[in-house]
C-alpha cells in the first residue's frame, strides 16, 4: 500500500478505537459523531483488507492484524507529533537541525572558530556546514534551502531577501612581528609600496580595494602571492617578510593565534559594509532565527 491511499486522519481514528474499546469511546475521545467513526473505520477495512475490530457482546476485538499495527503506528504518530512541533519550537540544547551557510572562503577560519565555540556547549546536536556559493545566484540558493544564510559584501537582490548589515569595516597591513621594514610599528606610504604583498581573495584576479584606492594616486604595489583563505594568508607572512591587507575585525582576532603586527594603511581606503542574509519564508523560523541572532552577536564583535 502506498502512503498516498491512506488519510492519516484515519490511522488516528484506528489508535482510538484500539485504546478505547469501542467506537462510542473514539468518537468522545477524537470529539467526531459515532456514524463519522465508524466511516472511518470501514475505509480502514477495505485499505487494510482486514475487519481490524470484531464484536463480542458489547466489546470490540482487535484482531491480530490491528494488534501487529499498533506498535509501529503508534511509534509513528508520536514521532511525527514530535516532529511537527519542533517545527513550531526550536530548543538548542536538544534539537537536531542541519546549518548551510554561504561564505567567502577568507571569512571561514574567522566565522566558524568563533562560532564553533558558541555552539559547542549551548546546542551540542546542531550541526553548521560553510559553503562556498556564487553570488548570482545568491536568492535562489536561499530560497530552496541550499543555504540557510549567507555572509558577503553588498550584493544586488530581490524583495524577497532579507540583510543585516554590519560595519563600516576599515583595512590595516600585518606584518610578521620584528619585520625589518618596519620602525616603531609605523607604515609609512613609501614602505608600503615597497613591500611584496600577499592578497586572500575568492576571486583568481584583478585588484582589491586597496588597489583601487592607490591607483587613484597613481600608484601600485606589488603583489607576489595570492591565496583564498586569510588564514592561510597569516601563516605565510609569519615565514616571510610579505605583507597583508585585510579587514581590521579578522586581523585582529586572527592575531590572537599568530601575534603578527598590525599596523594602521598609510593611504585612505574607502570603508565597506557587509551583510547577513536570510530569504523571508525562514523569517519566521525558530531555528533559523536562533542561529541568525547567534551569527549578528558574532560579527558585531570588532567588525
């Protein structure tokens, strides 16, 4: 029997009958007419093939075929009860759910390690994947659930999406500690321009907003190396003398690991916002809403 024969409000009927004992009892039980229950009870027989109940004087016997159901059914009608009402109620300590959230691979060592601790104790059954996304299809991708949420720039979207935004998010220069370029902790515009520089982009080419901004002078650096992850990119200037640009926020909390210097740019470069993103028809989830305040709280922290 597929499931697509069978009205479940029917296999509630059944479980009343059976606990009851009669049809008189399910139908004060379940607040339907007796004739109701028993319609109910003869579509059963003909689904199941089986009479289920037989009378005996004033009870009804469940017959071994009704017997060897209920168990089961009765596992089965719980579990969803359970389920349907997780949905409504979202408890972290206890609640199984799955997070896809869509992130540029430089902000993934500094999101997840702060938000691998957040969870660790309070929500120990949740689990949280980063995925990499493309930003054109950014809306779709949250609309059907591949994504949960999204961390990016400023990125053109629907009525449909829903953002938070944080920042402004100011750019500084790290250097490997006792940097032989460096006099007293300062950059000045003539030794930045000098050093080779190391650039953490999602992107395989072209310039980056400090680029941008020098370009406007008439200037260029040098960049020598180029990766995606700015974790990678503060262990390859503890073992060199390059240099790297990134977002204050990250440098900073990436340097509690790696204790480089941090120096402020010499030359301005506009300051940026970015977002939090969420589709609407999560809007009003518990579970979603919950990991969203967790991920607010996490990038208001020195963004």
């Amino acid at each position: 029997m597929l499931l697509n024969q069978i009205d479940l409000n029917l296999l509630v009927v059944l479980d009343a009958i059976y606990s009851e004992g009669s049809i008189t009892g399910a139908a004060a039980k379940l607040h339907l007419s007796q004739p109701a229950i028993s319609h109910s009870l003869q579509r059963l027989r003909e689904l199941l093939e089986d009479p289920l109940f037989t009378r005996e004087g004033r009870k009804i016997i469940p017959t071994p075929v009704a017997r060897a159901l209920m168990e089961p059914l009765r596992r089965s009608l719980r579990g969803l009860e359970t389920t349907l009402n997780e949905v409504r109620r979202f408890e972290p300590s206890t609640t199984r759910r799955h997070f896809r959230i869509g992130l540029r691979e430089g902000l993934e060592a500094d999101v997840l390690m702060r938000l691998a601790g957040k969870i660790a104790k309070a929500a120990p059954h949740i689990d949280v994947s980063a995925i990499r996304f493309d930003r054109r299809n950014l809306e779709a991708d949250l609309a059907a659930g591949r994504l949960d949420l999204a961390i990016d720039i400023a990125i053109p979207h629907g009525e449909r999406i829903r953002r938070k935004k944080f920042g402004p998010v100011e750019m500084v220069c790290v250097v490997r500690r006792g940097h032989p370029r460096l006099r007293r902790r300062k950059l000045d515009l003539e030794t930045y321009l000098e050093l080779d520089h190391i650039v953490s982009s999602s992107r395989p080419d072209g310039p980056w907003l400090e680029d941008v901004a020098l370009a406007r002078r008439g200037q260029s650096r040098r960049v020598r190396l180029r990766c995606q992850h700015y974790f990678t990119a503060f262990c390859v200037i503890s073992e060199s003398d390059l240099a790297l640009t990134i977002p204050e926020g990250p440098a900073i909390r990436l340097n509690r690991y790696f204790r480089q210097t941090i120096v402020p740019l010499p030359f301005r470069v506009p300051s940026f916002d970015f977002f939090l993103y969420w589709h609407d028809n999560v809007e009003n989830d518990p579970a979603n809403h919950w990991m969203r305040e967790l991920l607010i709280e996490l990038l208001l922290e020195h963004s």
